[in-house]
C-alpha cells in the first residue's frame, strides 16, 4: 500500500500554503528527515523575504542541529547563493545546503529547495519522497547525543567576487540599467555588486518586502512586464532587468522597453560562453529548439537536447561536461557555478556583451527573433491532458516526433511542443516558425483549437 505524502512535497522542491500544508512543526521534520536521508556534516541555510520564513527556517534548523547537523546560516539570500555556498565551501566541511523560498509564488505559500554535496539537487526521485515517507510513518531518530553548532555567515563577499569573474570590469561601458527587484531578495545582491561596476542603476520595488506591496514577484505577469517596460523608456535605459522572488531567474527588456523571450537568450549566452570555451557543449530544452541549435552549431559548439526541469538539466549538464546549459523558462545553468542555475550572472554577462558590441540589446537579438518568431509558453487547464496529447499527435502524425519531454513536433517550417506541467495542472504550450509569423499563428490557433475543445 502506497503512502500518502504531504501535499507540500512536489517533484523538485516543496511548496504549500502556509501554515495548512507547510508549518513549523512540519518544517522541523523536514531538517531531521534531510538528516537522516543525507547524513550531511555541515548544510548551509537560507531564507527569502516571506513573512513566515524566519521561523520556518529556525524550525529548520532545529531539526537539523538535533540531528548533528552543523548549519552555516546565510539568513536573508537568493537560492543561487545557497547554490554557491554548496559547491564552493565543500573544502570547509559544507556538504548541502537548503534555503526556505516559495519563489514568485503568493504570499500565503512558502517552500525550500535542497542541494546536497557540490550543490547537486535533490528531487523527489532522489531523496524527497524517501524524506517524506520517513515523516508520515514516524520513523524519524531521537535527537543525536551531540547536537550540532550554527555559525552565521554576515558578508556576501566570496559569493560577489565569483559574480565578477566573469566579466572584465574595466572594459565595461557606464550602461544605464532599470533593476526590478519585485521587493524580492535581489536587491542586496545588486547594491553591492553596484559598487564594483560603472553602471548606474534605476530601482523598482527594490526594498525587500515580504508583504509584496507591489504584487508577487512574477516579471511574466503582464502588469509586471508593464512596469519595467515603462521605467526602461521612461529613463532612456540601455536594458531592463526583473527578478523573481528567490532571484534564480531573471528576465531582460531591450532599450525601448520590449520583453524578451528567455528562448533569445538562451542562443545569445550560448555564443557568449562558446567564445571563451570554443567547441563545448550547450544544453537547451526540448520546448524551443532551432534558434539555439542554429547559433550553436555555426559557432562550432555542440548543442545538447535535454528534459525541462532543473535536475535533468543539471544532471545532464555533468554527464556532457556542458559549459552552459539554458531553458526558455529563463533559468541558466553555468559549469563554473557548480552546474545551478543563476539570475545574477546572466546579465553580468548580456552587460559585458554589449559594451563590447557597442551595440543595442534589441539589434542583439532582432534578427534572432525575425528568423523564429515564437507563440511565447500557452497554459491550458485541461482535465485530461494525456487525452489532448494523444489527439494532437494523431492530428500531427505526419510530423517527425520527440518525447524527450512530453510531445515535440517537427515539420520543415514550424514545430511545437506539448507538454504536463511537473508542477501543475496545466498543459503547456510552445510553437515556433521558420521566420513566418502568418504561419505561427495559424499553428498556435489550430493546436490550441484542439487543446479547448
């Protein structure tokens, strides 16, 4: 007989409402479980700016010291600087690391994501739903007869330097930039790298707040888009760039004010690495491909087709010794950041590009998007979405397929792909043309036809 875990665990992380399916008491057991599941020595924790995280994370942490555990504590941070603290302090004992985030999700939510040694992710397959059963069935030990020590970690200095070797500061041009913090917990992060580049910065909601006064911290809500987009021309910006809560992800406006699909700059920061790491390998989801595995391959790089989600990419990324790895979805994974996926280094990088260009960010990427225009990722709340696939694929069955993930199809001048939400009950939806929009929207209509019928 299967075991009914708690609701907050999903497949890559856990996340519920606060506190009906993620409380103190539960969160205690979560450190204790995690404990027991990796045995770790010492775990770096961290926290997000949500009202309910300080004392989910104290409860954390006090499963874990009961544990043995030793807990380097970061407090208020980013996902990506737990990341960072995982795979860059394994010398001093630090072998994981969890921080307390429910990312761009609603107030009343909140969650924690796991790394283990070399910040390699935990999913369910790989310890959440062993760490789950443990909690449902009790089965968890009494308190270590040596409990472990906290230590807090004040200074974000190590983490900041990383951050600026991968630009060269001095060859970069006085850029003006709008940041929108979402009252998130980037802003700190940004005021310090603010001292250390010659760029001058314009601020929205950049207090963190975890009572979100401006809205969630979602910048693919079409209100948030607006608010960016019109701070970028307001100002006369050279770039717009927005984060989401737990800053893993970032999303970029060009100089009057137009979103960028994160599919652009998975190609355009592909080409960046692979002229510091000539014939490496470049990871892309299956969602949006041709313009990625264009620019790619006439770089001389080898681009590598691997499932949507933040574990497969990382696990593929080691197994391809992949330089960079990037999902449409706006994550991007860098080797040199222990495989994770960053929200700060991308546009460290967009920044360095074009001072050295001496070129707008929208002639960066126009022709990019002339050449594959995109419908942008459709959600669907469908009752029965292997149902609507299966129609699909009988719809489109003279196509060439691909179930890396989900249902891809390939004809010469338009493809798309379909696919189940990991994280909800959505059906998402991606197509793209050769350079034809007349043709693209004829597709996205017919598909989503068949998708609401």
């Amino acid at each position: 007989m299967s075991i009914e875990i708690p609701a907050c665990f999903k497949a890559y992380d856990i996340r519920g409402r606060v506190p009906d399916e993620l409380n103190p008491a539960l969160a205690r057991n979560i450190g204790r479980a995690f404990a027991k599941v990796f045995q770790p020595r010492k775990i770096a924790v961290g926290h997000d700016i949500r009202l309910s995280s300080p004392e989910l994370t104290e409860s954390l942490i006090g499963g874990l010291l009961e544990s043995g555990v030793d807990v380097l504590q970061l407090g208020l941070c980013g996902t990506e600087e737990i990341y960072h603290a995982a795979f860059s302090l394994e010398n001093q004992g630090v072998d994981g690391g969890i921080i307390v985030t429910a990312s761009h999700n609603p107030a009343d939510y909140n969650g924690m994501k796991f790394v283990t040694s070399g910040a390699r992710p935990v999913s369910g397959e790989s310890g959440l739903r062993k760490m789950a059963e443990l909690i449902v069935a009790g089965d968890l030990p009494a308190a270590a007869a040596n409990v472990g020590t906290a230590t807090s970690v004040s200074s974000k200095d190590d983490y900041i330097r990383h951050l600026l070797g991968y630009v060269d500061v001095d060859q970069l041009a006085p850029l003006k930039l709008v940041v929108n913090n979402g009252n998130g917990c980037a802003a700190p992060v940004v005021d310090l790298l603010e001292k250390e580049l010659p760029f001058s910065f314009i601020k929205a909601c950049h207090e963190p707040d975890g009572t979100f006064p401006n809205g969630v911290p979602n910048p693919l809500l079409p209100e948030k888009r607006e608010e960016t987009a019109k701070l970028v021309r307001e100002y006369g910006a050279d770039m717009g760039i927005a984060w989401d809560g737990d800053f893993d992800r970032c999303f970029f406006w060009d100089e009057k004010g137009n979103f960028i699909e994160g599919y652009y700059l998975v190609g355009l920061l592909g080409l960046e690495l692979l002229e510091q790491h000539p014939g490496a390998k470049i990871l892309h989801d299956p969602r949006l491909t041709w313009n990625t595995r264009e620019l790619v391959k006439e770089a001389g790089g080898v681009p590598v087709l691997a499932q949507t989600g933040h574990a497969f990419i990382k696990e593929r990324m080691r197994l391809e010794d992949a330089i960079y790895g990037g999902e449409m979805s706006a994550h991007h994974y860098f080797k040199s950041f222990g495989y994770c996926d960053s929200g700060m280094i991308p546009w460290l990088l967009v920044a360095s590009l074009l001072s050295r260009k001496k070129i707008p960010l929208s002639a960066l990427v126009k022709e990019r998007m002339a050449a594959f225009p995109v419908s942008g990722e459709i959600n669907n709340v469908v009752s029965d979405p292997d149902a609507v696939i299966q129609r699909i694929e009988e719809r489109f069955k003279d196509g060439e397929k691909d179930y890396t993930d989900g249902l891809s199809v390939s004809f010469p001048e338009f493809r798309f792909n379909v696919r189940k939400s990991n994280t909800e009950p959505l059906l998402r939806l991606n197509v793209e043309s050769r350079g034809n929009p007349d043709l693209l929207q004829e597709k996205t209509e017919e598909l989503l036809q068949i998708i609401k019928s």
